[in-house]
C-alpha cells in the first residue's frame, strides 16, 4: 500500500511539474507578446505625434484656401444640403413608408371638391379640352426639361456669374433654395397624399370603397408616347416612387425659384424665366398631372422660401474677409 501511495505521489509531481513548465511558458509567451504590442504601440503613437500637427494644419488649411468663385469651399458645399435630403428622401420614399407606417394610407381625394368651391369649376377641364399634336409636344418640353433644372440652373448661374455681380451666390441661392422646396414638397406629399386629376378621374372603386383599378399615371403624355411610338413617359412616371404627390406642384414651384432667383440672366432675363412659369403651369393643367391649387400652392411655397431667405436666415452672406488672390486655389 505504501509502494503505491509512493508511486501515486510521484507521478501527481511530475504531472505537477509539466503543468507548471506549461504555465511559465505560457505566461512567457503572453509576456513576449505585451511587449510587442507595447513596441507597435509606441512606435504608432511616436509617428501620429510627428504627422499630427502636419495633418491638422493642412486641413484646417484647406477650407480656407480652396475657393469657388467668391466663396470657401465650405460654404459653398451648405447649398447641396436640401438637395442631399431631398435624394434621400425621394430615392427612398417606399422605404419611409414602410419605417412610418405610411404604405396603405388613404390619399386626399377632395381637391376638385375644393376647387368646385374656390373656382366653380376645375381649370384642367376647361384647359385639355382643346387638344392637338402641336399643344401635346409643347406642353412635354417643360416636362422633360423639369428634370434637369434643380441641377441644371445653379450650373447655368455658375456660369453666367460675370453677369451676376461676378458672385456665385445666385447659383448657390439657387441650389438651397430649389433643394428646399423639393424637401418640403416630398415631405408634405409624404405626410398628406394627395391623389392628382388623372387618378380621380380614371380610378375605379368597389361597392365597399376599394381601389381596384386605375390608368397609368403618364395621363395626357399617353399621347406624345402613341405619337413617337415609344413609352417614353410611361417609363418616366411609372418608376416615380411618389403617385399621389399632387399638392404642391413641384413642377410650377421650380421655375417659380428660378424666375425670383434672377431667371435666365443670359436669354431674356425676367421675361424669359415669366413664360417658363406659364408654360409649365399650363402644362401641368393640360396633362391632367395637377389641379389649379396643386400650382397655386407651389408658387406659394416658393415665394415663402425665397421671402425667409432673404427677411429671416441666409446663410451665405457675404464673408468679411476677401478671398485669397492666388488664381490656383480657385475653382
């Protein structure tokens, strides 16, 4: 009995004794690998302390040396913001209505009551009820061009800034505020839809209410599309994510922004820009896409706009200090 306990003891040593020599090497290898570590860390932290100052003195070098036109990068990038969440917002509008709850809500289908009160009648009747080729291509010029004017007219100021004050002002005003007003358009017909004229007067309902058809939503450009034998606007608006976004028009409030921006400076200036507004608004009304108060209500949103801008905030007034001579650092 003694030999065994004898012999137990001794391997319960050995057995001891490898589990420490496994303890200490760990312990060595976890001690090679702090320093290690610790080496990489300082070395990291010696180069960040040299390059440091570097990196902090170029960047907040470079706002201030990098113009465009009259005006730092910096606050010529405050123009794109209403812009930015207006892509957000509109590229992504189902998914909004998803995150709010907002996919199956009920649209207002009131407006001709409306209309039938304030006018006696509803003006996009009385305008489409002479139709022809001539007034169908007329009217889809303004339409095809809409698409292109949130961007297209800062550019166009840009441009024409000699002509301006020799500022790029007018092209940044031109940018916020048509940015704005998309925002806010998207983000009223987000919270209170309102169904255009070619829904009402094409969609057809059960006994108990339900929607159980309607036409496509390219309404009187139907006809531009049988004329070139191409679904041209069927395309447009069948992939617009917004369908009952009638009130306001975005469509009267753009060229509303532009003719208060200053309109055309270069062709024709304030009488050009004028008949872009009639044009686009007869448009509208002759395409069946709005009502009278659809417009009505863009201009309104556009003058308020461009009222706060100028009496309330604006937020590139003019810098106190002059930019930088050096003709390199400007765009």
């Amino acid at each position: 009995m003694r030999l065994c306990h004898d012999l137990s003891k001794k391997n319960d040593e050995k057995l001891a004794g490898r589990g420490g020599v496994k303890l200490m090497n760990r312990q060595k290898i976890w001690e090679s690998w702090e320093r290690f570590a610790t080496s990489v860390r300082d070395v990291a932290e010696a180069e960040w302390s040299l390059k440091k100052g570097e990196l902090f003195k170029y960047v907040g070098r470079m706002p201030g040396t990098i113009y465009i036109g009259d005006y730092p990068l910096k606050t010529a990038l405050i123009s794109c913001i209403p812009a930015t969440l207006f892509m957000a917002f509109f590229q992504f509008f189902s998914f909004w209505q998803m995150l709010f709850n907002r996919t199956h809500a009920e649209p207002f289908t009131h407006l001709p009551a409306i209309e039938y009160f304030l006018f006696g009648c509803l003006p996009h009747q009385i305008v489409s009820r002479w139709t022809h080729p001539v007034l169908d291509v007329l009217a889809a010029f303004p339409y095809l061009a809409h698409f292109i004017l949130p961007f297209g007219y800062p550019v166009y100021c840009y441009y024409h800034r000699a002509k301006l004050g020799n500022t790029i002002e007018p092209a940044m005003r031109a940018f916020w505020l048509g940015g704005q007003v998309a925002f806010l358009a998207v983000l009223f017909q987000f919270t209170f839809p309102c169904s255009p004229p070619w829904f009402n007067e094409s969609a057809v309902y059960d006994a108990d209410g339900h929607l159980i058809s309607y036409a496509f939503n390219e309404a009187g450009f139907q006809r531009i599309d049988a004329m070139i034998k191409q679904p041209l606007f069927r395309e447009i608006y069948s992939n617009a994510p917004v369908t009952h976004g009638s009130f306001p028009s975005l469509h009267a409030a753009f060229p509303t922004i532009i003719f208060l921006n200053g309109s055309w400076v270069a062709h024709g200036g304030w009488k050009f820009g004028l008949c872009h507004v009639l044009l686009i608004s007869w448009a509208a009304l002759y395409s069946h896409h709005h009502y009278l108060i659809d417009i009505l209500g863009g201009y309104a949103l556009s003058f308020f706009l461009y009222t706060f801008y100028h009496k309330v905030w604006n937020p590139f007034a003019k810098p106190k200090y002059s930019p930088l001579s050096r003709e390199e650092n400007t765009v």
